[in-house]
C-alpha cells in the first residue's frame, strides 16, 4: 500500500515538473484555499492597460454614483422647502376655520362698513396661506367618499342616492403640494 501511494507522489512530482517547463512564462501562486494556481506573467503594456482599465471603471462608477448622489439631496432639498411651512401652516389651520365661521355670521350684517372690512382680512389671509402652497381639498356634499382624501367622523341613514356619499362636509381639509396634512371631516350616507 505504502508503495503504490509513493508511486502515485512520484507520478505527481514529474508531471508538476513537466507544467513547470511548459508554463516558462508563468508562476504559480496559492489562491485563499491554499491551492496552486498558475498565473500567466503580463507584459508591463498589458499590465499597465489593465490597470487602467480598472481604475476607468472604478472612476465611472464613483462618477455615476456622485451623480446619484446629487439628484437624490437635490430632490430631498426641494421636498423640504415645499413643506418647510408645514407646521406653521397646520398651526393657522384652527385660525382659518374660526375667521370662515366669523365671516358666515359677519356677511349677514347689515353694517356694510363691518363686512367690507372683514372680507378683506379674509380675502387677505386665505391668499397669503394660498400663496405659501396651501390648498383647500376639494369634496363637497355628493361626491363618492374616498377614505384616502376624507376622514369619515359618521354614517347617517340615506336613502340610495348618497349611499356611500358624502353627506356632509363638517371641515374643510387641505393640502400642501401633493401632501394632505388634514383630512377633511365628513359624514357619510350609510
């Protein structure tokens, strides 16, 4: 037994010999297992071809990923100045509700004078919110109700034209830019 597998090593180390002279421009280097690999020796053109080949695609990708990289906080940035006022802007909500409710009892006076006045504080404050992003969401009393753009506060008994309606508009929602940032509040025909 001992002599079959002497011979066997033999029979290894003469060929290892004879891929030693085949391979004369080659060396052999161990790879992370341990393992013998051979590696053919490069001209110091390709080399130097190959080098910067390499350091070509490394520039490319850090290129494309800086370009990224710009786009995304650009995006970010003007995201956040289109919602920068928010919470100024939902902290005038309750504000904007009361002056609504104040001009609906004031616009039924008879003093011109008093409702001229006040319609244009209003006038002037709606379009200073508007003019910072500030827009109303559009529901009224017969649109279908859509738990996405509405608050549902409760249903009432309907008949079948405002099942699944909206009823009524208890406040109005609003929106800045694309963003809600409060659901109107409506009741529902059930």
């Amino acid at each position: 037994m001992f002599k079959k597998i002497f011979k066997n090593n033999k029979q290894m180390t003469t060929e290892n010999t004879e891929m030693d002279s085949e391979f004369d421009e080659a060396t052999l280097e161990h790879n992370a297992n341990g393992e013998q690999i051979i590696v053919e020796e490069l001209s110091v053109e390709e080399q130097l071809t190959n080098d910067l080949a390499a350091e070509k695609d490394k520039f490319l990708r850090l290129f494309a990923e800086f370009e990224n990289y710009k786009r995304r906080t650009s995006k970010e940035r003007i995201e956040l100045f289109k919602t920068a006022n928010q919470d100024v802007l939902q902290a005038m909500l309750p504000v904007m509700d009361d002056f609504d409710r104040a001009w609906a009892e004031i616009s039924k006076s008879e003093d011109e004078a008093l409702v001229k006045g006040v319609e244009l504080i209003h006038e002037k404050l709606k379009s200073t919110l508007m003019s910072k992003g500030l827009e109303v969401v559009d529901i009224k009393a017969g649109d279908v109700f859509d738990a996405d753009f509405a608050e549902a506060i409760t249903q009432i008994p309907a008949g079948d034209k405002l099942k699944g309606k909206v009823v009524d508009v208890i406040e109005k929602g609003y929106k800045l830019g694309d963003k809600i940032i409060r659901f109107p509040k409506v009741v529902t025909g059930n």
